[in-house]
C-alpha cells in the first residue's frame, strides 16, 4: 500500500496536477457552473490519482441531490393551504386558549 500511495504522488508530482487544496473549490464549482475544457480534464486526472477528491465530488453530488428533491417535496406540499373554515377553527381554538 505504501508502494502505491508513493507512486501515485511522483506520478502527481510528474505531471504537475495541483494539490487537493487548489481543486477542491474547482470541484465545488463544476456544481454550479460549466467548467472549461482545461479544468474537466484536470479535475478528471486529479480524480485518477486522488480517491479522496472523487469522494468529496461524489458526496456533493449526492447532497446535491438530497436538497433538490427536498425542494422538490416542498414545494408539491406547499400548494395546499388550509380552507378558510378550518382557519377559523384555528384561530377561535387559539384564542379560546389564551383567554379572550
């Protein structure tokens, strides 16, 4: 295992490809924006060589995900609304609570 994280850093080293803390905002971008053809590629290299960036990517990927269908669930939940008996149900069962 040693061997192969030793490889995987000279051959980093030997194309030149950034370190982690340089992609990572690349990679938070490619979320929001079309990269440029440059930055896919060095994204894409960098994830051969680095498993901890293609996790991060992928765990964005999934949040990503998470907060669109949680969007998505409220906004289909948001078009209902309470009939105006039900709200004035409501409010005389509040105000009877409170004492008026």
């Amino acid at each position: 295992m040693e061997m192969i994280l030793w490889l995987k850093r000279f051959f980093w080293a030997g194309l030149g490809l950034p370190r982690c803390n340089r992609l990572t905002p690349l990679v938070s971008q490619s979320m929001d924006r079309d990269l440029t053809f440059k930055e896919r590629i060095l994204l894409k290299s960098h994830y051969i060589i680095c498993d901890r960036c293609d996790r991060y990517h992928d765990q964005l990927e999934i949040m990503r995900k998470a907060i669109q269908l949680q969007n998505e669930d409220t906004a289909l939940s948001g078009s209902a609304s309470l009939s105006p008996e039900a709200r004035s149900r409501i409010k005389a069962a509040v105000l009877s609570e409170a004492g008026h």
